[in-house]
C-alpha cells in the first residue's frame, strides 16, 4: 500500500501537471512559438528518438561527473569551512562573490581557457556551477553540530576527519541529500549551459540549438521536457542513495 | 484607432533582432528627426537577442513591426503554418552572412577553406548557409575540419590562430577582429553574397493582422524607415549620436564602422541604388528558396508570397537613399 | 606509587554574556589506581564540569589534572565516558553505538570480536535482543544503559560515568551497581563516578568526595570501609556502618548545599 | 580582537584572491579577452560609474524582490512538503524537473508571455530560480525535526502552523540561512540572465552587454566583479540577519 | 463522580521491523480528581509510552483513555507534561522556554503576567538568576527544573509527569517533592507521575500503580494512606506505616521484574 502510493503520487503529479499545461495552452489558445502544448511533443520525440537517446547520454555522463566532482569538492570545502572559522570568515564571501556571477558569462571565458576541451569544459562548469549548496550545508551541518554528538568521539581522542566520518557526515547527511538534490538541478544547467552558449554539437543542449535554428518549437519544448526527465532520473538515484545511507533520518507522521 | 479620428496617433512599438549597435542608428535618428511622428506614429524601439526572439515577438501581435533574418522567417512559417508575420521591406538586400578569414593564415579566396579549419557556432545564422556557400563554390565539406565554436568564442579564436577562419555576419566578425588587434590588412572577408549566394537578408516584418486593419500606418512606418536610412547615409554622425543615447556604454568610432560597412555592403547594393530600399526581384527570390533547400527540409512547399509582401512599400522615390 | 587520576587545585569558569560564572573553585580530587572515586554535591555544582576536565574536553581555567602521570591537556584514546545526557548516534543501531569506541581505539580488532564484546556488554545490562534496534525505539532507561556499554566496551583505563543510573529503577540499578564490581574484579580500571544517590557513593566508591555548591569546592572527603569481605554484598548497605557513613554524608550535603544539617532520620 | 578578525580575514581574503588572478592574467600573458586583470578594471570603473551605479541599484532591487517572493513562497512549498508526505511525494518529482530545466530557455518564454513587463520579467525570474533551496531546506528541517521537539507543543494541541512557527522555524533556521545563501547568488543570476538574454536596458547585465558589442573585455570583467560584489552584500545583508536570529546555532570552538 | 483520568483496558504494541513489539497489555488506571497517581515498574517496561497515551500523543491500539469524561484522540491545551528528556528549546532563554506553553494556551496573556508567573515558578525550583541563560548553559538537573516549570505554567488541570525528579539529588529532590504538596493545595490539579523512586512514589502519590514487566499490565494498586495529617510532611516517610508500603513496593517490583521477591532489608 505505502509501496504503491510512493509510486502512485509523483505519477499522479506529473499527469496533473501535464493535463493543466494542456488545458493553459489550450485555453489561451497559444500558438507553438509561444508555448507548445505538450500534445505537439510525442511527434517531436519520435521523429529524433536517436537524436534524443545519444544527447541525453552524453548531457547526463557530463553532468554525473561534475556532481561527483561537486560532491567531492564540496565536501572537503565544507569540512574546511566547519571545522575553522578563519576559513569560514575568509572563503564564504569569495565563493559568494563567484557564485553571484551568472555562469553563463564565465563559459566564454572557460572556453577560451581551455580551447576544445569540451568535455573538460562541460564538466568542469557543471561542477563550478553546482558545488556551492554542497559545501554551504556540509558547512553548516559541521558548524552547528551539537556539542554532544561530537563529544562522544572526541573524548575517545578522536581525530577531527574521523569526528567528520562517524558523526558529522552521518548526522548532516539528511541536510547534505537535501543539497544534492539542489546540485543535481544546477548541474544539469551548468551542463547545458556550455552545451548552448558554447555550443560543441553535443547533447541535449544542442538540440535545442537546432529546433531553435529551425524554428521547431514543439522540439525545443521537448528538449526542456527531455531535460526535466533527465534531471528527474537523477534525482530518484539520490532519492535511492538516501534511503540507504539517511534513512533513519526520516520521521514518522505529518 | 477610434473611429472618427483619422488622425489619431497609432502605437508602433518596433522589434529589433539584435543590442543597439550601429546597423541600428538609422531607426533611432529617424525617430530623433521626427520621421514617425511625422507619420503619426509613436514608436518606441527595443532590442532583441536574435531574429528568432523578433519574429514570435510580432507573430503574436504584442509588436506589430520588428526587424528579422527572412531566412529565419521562411522556417519559422514552415514549422507554424499560418502564424500572421510576413516580411515587407527588404533591408539588406545582401545579406551580412560571410566567411571571415585571416590572410596571414592564407585564406582569401574561398577554395582557400579547403583543408583549413573553419570555426562555425552551430547556431550562426552564416553557418547556415554555408552549404550552400560551398557547393556554389565547388567546395566538398569533407575537405573543410569544421570546429564548432562558441559566439563568444569565434573571433578571439581567430586572433589566436586557432582557426583559419570563422562564419558570421561581416560587419561584426570584422569589427571584433579588429578590436582584438589584428591588422585590418590581414582580414578577409567572403561575402556569401558575392559567392553565389542569392539569399536575402533582414527586412522589416509586420503582424498582418495589424497590418490588414492598419495599412496607411504600416506605410507610413515604411516611409520613415527609408527616411531614417537616407538620413543615415547623409550624415553617419548624426546617427550614431542617436544611437549612443540609448547605449551610452557604445564606442561611438567602432560604432559608426559597423554602420557604414552595413551601407557599403549590405544596404545600398546596385539594385537598391536603381530601384530604392526595400523591393526584392521575384526571380532572386524564387533562387533563394531553391537554394535553401538544399540546407533546409520544407515541411510545407515552400511559398515566396507567405514570406514577402511588398504591398506596403510607399511609392519607389520615398524609397531613394541618395 | 602517585596516584592515577590527580586533580590539583583546578579552578573553572564559565564566560557567559554577563561575567564569568565559577565553577570550579581550587578542587583537589586524587584517585590511587584501581579505585572507585564517587562524587556527590547539589545539582548544578560543577560535577559534570568536572567529568568534562578530567576527560581533557575542556583546559581548566587554573590547575591541573594529571592521568597515569601526564598531564591532560587532550583526550585520552584510554579513557571512557559515559555522558549524563546519553546521546545516542540515531543513524547506528544499538549495537553499532557500543562498537563506536572500538572503531576508533582499536580499528584493526576483527569485526566479530567487536560483536561478541559489544553483545557480551549488552547482556550484561540486560539489553540482549535490542542489540539491532534504533536508539528511538529504546526506553530512556535502557538507552542509559547502553551508552555505559559504550563507555567501556573498550576496556579503558580510566571510567568517568556522570549519573549513569540517573534514569533507572531501584532494581535495576542495584544490579547494575553489582555487575560494575565484577567488572572491576574482571577488567581493573579507575574509576570516577558522578551520582546523586548517597547509597550509590557509599557502594561503589572507595572514596567519596562530597563537594560544595557553586562554586564547588572539595568540602569533604571519606574514605569508605566497606563492611564485609571481598566483593561487597548489597547487604552491606543496611548495616549500622553503612548507615553511619550515609548519615555523615548527608550531613555533609545539606552543609554543601547552605543548610543547617537537619535531624538525622534515614 | 574576535571583532577585527571578522572583518580582517574576508578582507585578507579578497586581497588575496585579487592578487592571484593579477599574478595569474600576467604569468600566463592572456590577453583582455581571454582574461582581464583587475588591473584593468578601474579604468571601467571610473569611466562609467554612473552606469554602475545605477545599473547596480536596478539589478539590486529587482534580486531583492525576487528573493523576497522566493522566501515567502519557498518556506510556504516547504511546509507543505515538510508536514505531508503526498505532497513531498508529488512536489519533488515536478520541482526538480523543473529545476533541471535551464532558466535561459525559459527567459524568452516568459519574455513572450509578458511581452514588455520587465521589472516582472525580471524579478518573476529571480524568484523562479531561487525558491528551490529554500523549499528543500524548509521542506527536510520540518520532515526530520526530532520528534522530542515537536512533542512539547504537540501536547499543548498546538497547531501545525504554531508548531512551525514556534519549533521547527527557528530550529531550522540555521539551514534556513545556508539556504538562502545559496539562493541569494541564484537570485543574482535570474536577475542577470534576463537582463542579458531578452535584454531591456536596464541592469548591470545590460552593462555587461554593451561591453560585449563593443569588445570591451574589461568592462565585461569589471560588470561581472561588481556582481560578485553586490552578491558579497546582500550576503553579509543575511549573514547580519542570521546573527540576529540564528545566533544561538553558531558553536564555539573549531 | 467518575474519575477524571479514566484508563480503560489500553494495549498497545510498537512496530518494528521484526514485527510488533506489545508493551502495553490491558492496562487500567483511574485517578480522581485532584488525586495524584505514582506509576513505578520495571525500566522499559512501558511507563513512557502510558504517558504519550494519555496525554493524546498516540493513540492506543485498542481501549480507551478518557480525561474530564470526553475520549482523548488528540491533545489538549488543559494538559501540562514533563518529558523525561528534557528538551529545552535551545534557541530560547530559559525563561522563555519556560513561557512557550503560555504563548500557546493564553495568547491574550499579558507579556508581563506572563514573565511574572514564569519568574515565579523558576524561583520555586531554586533556578532564580539564570532566567536569561541559554539551555546549554545549564546542568543537567537544572534543565530537569526548568522543564518542569514548563509542564505546570499554564496552570493545567492534568500534569503528567514522566521521572521529572531523575537527575537531581536528594535534597533538591526532596524539596521539590514538597513544592509539588505546595502547588497542589494552592492550584489544584490531577496528576499522574512516572518514577523510579519508591519514595517519591508514596510520599507523592495518593495512589500507587506497579506495572508489571513488558507488555506492561496494571500489576498492583496501592492506596497510600499517609501518615500524618494535612499536608504530608518528609518525616512521614520514616514512619514504620511508611516503610511497610516501600517493603510492599519493592517486592511488587521484583515480582514484576520476574524475580523471587528476595528478603527485605530496607
Ligand atoms: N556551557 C556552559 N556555559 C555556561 N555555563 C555553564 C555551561 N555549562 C554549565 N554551566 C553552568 O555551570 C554550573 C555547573 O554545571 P554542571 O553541569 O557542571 O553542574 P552539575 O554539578 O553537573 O549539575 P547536575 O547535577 O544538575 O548535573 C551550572 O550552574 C551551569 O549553569
Ligand atoms: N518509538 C518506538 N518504537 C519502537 N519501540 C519503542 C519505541 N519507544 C519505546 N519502545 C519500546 O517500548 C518499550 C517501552 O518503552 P518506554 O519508553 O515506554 O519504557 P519506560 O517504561 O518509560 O522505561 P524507562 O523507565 O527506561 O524510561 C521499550 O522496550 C522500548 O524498546
Ligand atoms: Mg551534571
Ligand atoms: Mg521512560
């Protein structure tokens, strides 16, 4: 029962979701090129059905591999900034300042840097673009940790990374899942980001260049959809890591 | 309009396809000098982020007019049958569309790109044309490594060497070239017009619906917009100030380059000298769409008359740059 | 011989918004190897400060304390506590909560003599078959009683337990007072054991340290003899010497606590 | 002597961070339009300060009020995700997908859909990209608030909202904050994008682009670290906001 | 009159993954009006959990709980509870941790009656001068204090308090004991009070409950006939009435505790 509502409810949601954008587009009687309706999408997809399976591939890999290195860089910045206020003080208001540039004026500059490295440019903005939520919530999941947790390990004598992997890592792991989630989103837009403004005939993102190029809307729209899709699938395997690894976190009720 | 007030003011809010830079002034100075108002228009200007932001701009009606490529206009009509945006005046009659390459990197001819990287962004409006460029050129793409480039990217690449040459429009490849430092003796430019290219440019569009119910309005923005051309080409300066009050970041010198080289090269071409700005030959145009074909899969037959209505056009002497 | 756990003359305060707060006022508290210091004094004295000193989680403001010789300036990866409040890590079962220590004392121990320790410990007070339950699914009681596994599953040398049967009943706790003897006579460790309960100072300790209020101060120190042979018996807690100490500290208590000793009627 | 040190490290920091694209821009010999060196940039500063200064000014309050929406309605979509499980179920799945969508494919929809109403546009966007974090985090600090807290007011037959108001609010305020770190750097980005890609005059990113057609790298660069600065403020703006609400959360020690 | 507490043959059986776990087996209790009812037994037992049920926190798998004759299904504003964790609400003063239940049953309460009655309690429990401080800033009995001001702040008519006297010593304990005697005749309320301390459970109940070993039933009732007259008095715990109903306790618990209850020696 509580198997089949887990599944029932998002698909409920997003047939929801699919028959109220309908009805907008139909209501509002807009032409494609405002908003296509998704009823114009099915013709879209099977059309480029190869085109689709290829970009989203290589949208994705580019995107998991700049999340893991978010995850990774993430990660030990937060630990550097929760475990020493000098380097709390010191990095936030840089990476503040760097996270308020739009990226979409530094893929310029990175593809200037690294001329037709793609793949290194790709990933390389999907990580700069999604690293941030990771290392603020490891950041703040360190320096708020109560002081009795962290006691049980440091009256053993215990190093400050091992007071990390044993207590820290576990108990912010709820909050550090929630700033995935946040990063899988930006990562995917850090993606196609370089995919559109730098383009390299790659991925999703470079579909989209070609419906807008022709004036496709219904195939534009279906590559955000397609994009959503992508960003969907990522989101249930963090879904699926956080069961296994925070599932004790979640409460019962409400 | 209310009826009865024949001489009421309509609201002509204009599109354009691209920032305020130079090939812009003229729309600005005809509004300066009153050439709308003139017309009993008020017409407030906005920039745009390509041809492909301008044309649904105009097909819903929320600007009757705007600025676009009509080669972008073919497709966009293809793809949404019936969407009420046609072209009515030919602005460049060639069109900006050119391989820029680097003669210190020995390209100056077009069978010079044969063997050489070319670097295109996908989405550029030249690199589009392209194939066609090629085959009336006898070019085989196979013997062209093309890197896909960036906008951002594409002259800066050039400066370097990276690429022998690039696509793009001529007036801002050139320019930007130049403001990376190299020697405008080094710089070569491949009109694809002057290759056998037969395709147009941008011209001015219109929402027909606003069109049908406002036909004298639609000429007289017409009249004002060769008017503001002519005043262009009479005193570029006059323009550009124009236009540096809208974008006062501008570098008014670079600005007034790009303008004149859109005149020279694209505006005042020897038909437009003989028969004013803003006609089109049907036989060209029958070509143009022959030609893109070739880079171009109709969903529909293709149909000049959907693209290009010159019903609008004001007499041929109103449209007389000199 | 000098003694194991040394505390000389430490002074603590706690720097709060408005001034500092004494604590610690030039406590001296010395503990001979192998044996059981009890500490009573009033609620909100400083004991647990105390605990958190002599485990080298906090620096005395002044004074110094001293474990097998060195002086403490850092955790001990020898010594075990057991918290007052025993938190309990939600996301470990109740058995990984007891290997916790062993995981970073002893990282090489095989995982299965981890086990066997961890359930042999879990036995012993009485939580055999919660060893795969989540700390939630515990009553308080028994998750007291796991975090004193946890704070000597791996054999320290020196145990400080703040109120480690606080939550339990009499019965319980009586059997777990015994079951601490035989672990000493099993596993000899030194022992400091903060507690509120007068007949758990006088069954457990060797000596007991009564202290004074805030800030706390040794007040009185006794040393216990406790009636009978070998390991002690419960019974020895109802017999007149017994109750004769117990009289003496409560006593003491109601002076620490700024009373006048009342009529002794227990 | 803690005082000055809050101040002297980001200080220290910057300078530094400063010092090394200088010595980075001159050992590699770029040049402006790969990378401007901050050498460069107060001579763009000084030409057109004017431009700054109000260019900040606009992009600065439509990232406020973006934020500001972003706040009201994320902590409203967080509860709501927090206290019922359907709705967490439902939600997630749409707002990720909608998340993974690039915004700068959305901004000429919007730009379609509300043709000419800029401010809007504009701070419609910064909204749109900056209300997820905040409901992530409002949504996992309510669903994994320990029960011990919400007992003391359930047993008082508090309401739910009371018990968000009074419990799970402040006590997840810390992670509120981190939050909203993030999400003032998203907002940021909204912001510019609009102003950069259906481009209406007005904004530092309008700045941005005349530096573009002009090939003007510098002033490209000195926009972009205007923007960082501007972010750096509004985030010492919440970092002063979390001190007065948050305060209690901050550990010593580390 | 019928009781005002009213427990009608509650069971209730946690779920765990290695399924259902019964702690609670048709448990009856009524307290009058006004009364107060001790509940001792076994650690783990299910004490916690009856407290949860009554005051609507969980609902029982089957029987009923009534309170002022109406079926409880959910909380009410009337009921004041002491957990036996005494979570303070860290981000707020003591005192205003105090106030929370007044913020949510008066809200129309003036903020100055409102720190007036909460100054008022906190100076009952010996807490006066750390009004302002921060939860973490208090010991471990003290927080036990204040949360008990918290339970009785809003003058309920029920308080259900579950071992609300655990981490404090004697003589505080004590005192509190005779605060509670205090409250009582000048507020009067309906109480039901876990403990561990047999003691506290005759010197404060008016009633007894021993619940047997888990699942927990209603094992034995014992009416405390006090010695003495008006308002008990400590001393009435020496008496030898007195110690008979603590030898009865404690063989109850062992029984419950599934032992031989052993020979007396308190
Ligand atoms: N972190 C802290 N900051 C400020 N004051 C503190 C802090 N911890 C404890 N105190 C104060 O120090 C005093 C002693 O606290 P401590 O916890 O050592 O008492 P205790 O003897 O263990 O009391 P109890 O028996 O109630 O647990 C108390 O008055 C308390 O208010
Ligand atoms: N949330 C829960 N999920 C599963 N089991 C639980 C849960 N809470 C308590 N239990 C189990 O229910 C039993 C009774 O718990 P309860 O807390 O009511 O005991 P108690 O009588 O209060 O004990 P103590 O005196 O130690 O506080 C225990 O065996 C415990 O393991
Ligand atoms: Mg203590
Ligand atoms: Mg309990």
């Amino acid at each position: 029962m509580e198997r089949f509502q887990k599944v029932a409810v998002p698909i409920a949601a997003i047939l929801i979701f699919v028959a109220l954008w309908e009805a907008l587009v139909w209501v509002n009687g807009w032409p494609d090129y405002v908003m296509a309706s998704p009823s114009d999408l099915p013709a879209a997809y099977s059309r480029f059905w190869e085109l689709f399976l290829t970009g989203s591939w290589q949208t994705l890999w580019r995107t998991v591999a700049g999340l893991t290195l978010a995850v990774v860089a993430g990660t030990g910045l937060g630990m550097i900034m929760g475990f020493s206020r000098i380097a709390r003080d010191g990095l936030y208001p840089l990476l503040v300042g760097f996270n308020a540039v739009p990226k979409a004026t530094l893929v310029p500059v990175l593809a200037l840097l690294f001329i037709g490295q793609h793949d290194f440019n790709t990933v390389m903005m999907a990580f700069l673009i999604s690293f941030f939520p990771i290392a603020v919530s490891v950041g703040i999941g360190l320096s708020t940790l109560e002081p009795e947790y962290r006691d049980i390990l440091r009256s053993l004598g215990a190093s400050k990374v091992t007071i990390f992997r044993k207590i820290a890592l576990p108990k912010t792991l709820p909050e550090f899942f929630g700033a995935l989630k946040v990063s899988v989103t930006l990562a995917f837009i850090g993606t196609n980001l370089v995919e559109i403004i730098s383009p390299h005939g790659r991925g999703l993102g470079a579909l989209f260049l070609s419906g807008q190029t022709n004036s496709n809307y219904p195939l534009m729209f279906a590559v955000l959809i397609a994009l959503a899709v992508l960003g969907i699938i990522l989101y249930y395997a963090v879904v699926a890591l956080e069961k296994i690894f925070a599932g004790w976190a979640e409460r019962p009720g409400g | 309009t209310v009826a009865g007030t024949a001489h009421a003011q309509t609201d002509m809010p204009f599109a354009l396809d691209w920032k305020f830079e130079g090939p812009a002034a003229p729309y600005f100075l005809a509004l300066d000098n009153g050439l709308f108002a003139d017309q009993e228009l008020t017409v407030e200007i906005s920039e745009g982020a390509g041809s492909l932001d301008a044309i649904p701009k105009v097909a819903t009606g929320a600007y009757p007019v705007g600025f676009a490529d009509i080669n972008s206009l073919m497709r966009f009509l293809d793809q949404n049958p019936g969407a009420p945006v046609t072209a009515i005046m030919m602005i460049y009659d060639k069109p900006p569309f050119a391989v820029v390459g680097r003669k210190s990197l020995g390209v100056e001819t077009p069978a010079d790109l044969a063997g050489k990287v070319l670097g295109a962004p996908p989405p550029d409006g030249a690199w589009a044309q392209f194939p066609i460029f090629a085959a009336e050129n006898d070019l085989s793409m196979e013997d062209i490594t093309v890197e896909p480039v960036g906008f951002p990217t594409r002259e800066p690449m050039l400066a370097e060497g990276q690429v022998a040459s690039v696509t793009g429009f001529s007036f801002s490849s050139t320019l930007n070239l130049k403001r990376l430092g190299v020697e405008e003796d080094d710089i070569s430019v491949l009109l694809m017009a002057d290759h056998g290219v037969e395709l147009y440019g941008n011209a001015i569009i219109v929402n027909t619906d606003f069109a049908g119910e406002n036909p004298e309005a639609v000429t007289g923005f017409l009249t004002a917009i060769a008017g503001g051309w002519k005043a262009a080409m009479e005193d570029p300066e006059a323009a550009i100030e124009a236009l540096i009050e809208r974008n006062p970041a501008a570098n008014a010198e670079l600005e007034k380059e790009r303008l004149q080289m859109a005149i020279d090269d694209n505006v005042y071409t020897d038909f437009v000298a003989e028969n004013g700005l803003g006609g089109i030959d049907d036989d060209r145009m029958t070509a143009a769409i022959e030609q893109t074909k070739s880079v171009y899969e109709f969903q529909n037959e293709p149909d000049a008359s959907l693209y290009f209505s010159s019903e609008y056009l004001p007499d041929a002497d109103a449209r007389m740059l000199k | 011989m000098t003694d194991l756990i040394q505390i000389k003359g430490v002074t603590h305060a706690y720097r709060t918004p408005n001034g500092p707060l004494p604590v610690l006022d030039d406590l001296n508290i010395n503990v001979p190897e192998g044996e059981f210091a009890a500490v009573v004094g009033p609620s909100g004295c400083g004991k647990s400060t105390l605990t958190r000193l002599v485990a080298g989680l906090m620096k005395p403001d002044s004074g110094e304390v001293w474990l097998h010789g060195k002086r403490v300036t850092s955790p001990r990866k020898t010594v075990g506590m057991a918290f007052q409040n025993p938190v309990m890590l939600e996301w470990r079962t109740i058995l990984q909560n007891v290997i916790l220590p062993l995981e970073i004392v002893a990282p090489s121990m095989p995982r299965k003599d981890r086990v066997a320790r961890a359930e042999e410990l879990l036995a012993l007070v009485g939580l055999s078959g919660f060893e795969d339950k989540r700390p939630s699914e515990l009553s308080g009681g028994m998750r007291q009683r796991a975090s004193l596994c946890r704070a000597i599953v791996h054999k320290p040398d020196v145990l400080i337990m703040d109120e480690p049967f606080g939550a339990l009943d009499a019965f319980t706790r009586e059997d777990l007072w015994q079951t601490m003897h035989e672990l000493r006579a099993k596993e000899p460790f030194t022992a400091v054991l903060i507690t509120h309960d007068l007949r758990e100072s006088v069954y457990l300790g060797d000596q007991v340290f009564v202290l004074s209020g805030r800030p706390a101060t040794t007040q009185y120190v006794m040393n216990v003899d406790y009636p009978g042979e070998g390991l002690r018996k419960l019974d020895g807690l109802y017999t007149p010497e017994a109750a004769q100490m117990l009289a003496t500290l409560r006593e003491q208590i109601q002076i620490a606590q700024g009373r006048q000793p009342g009529p002794e009627v227990h």
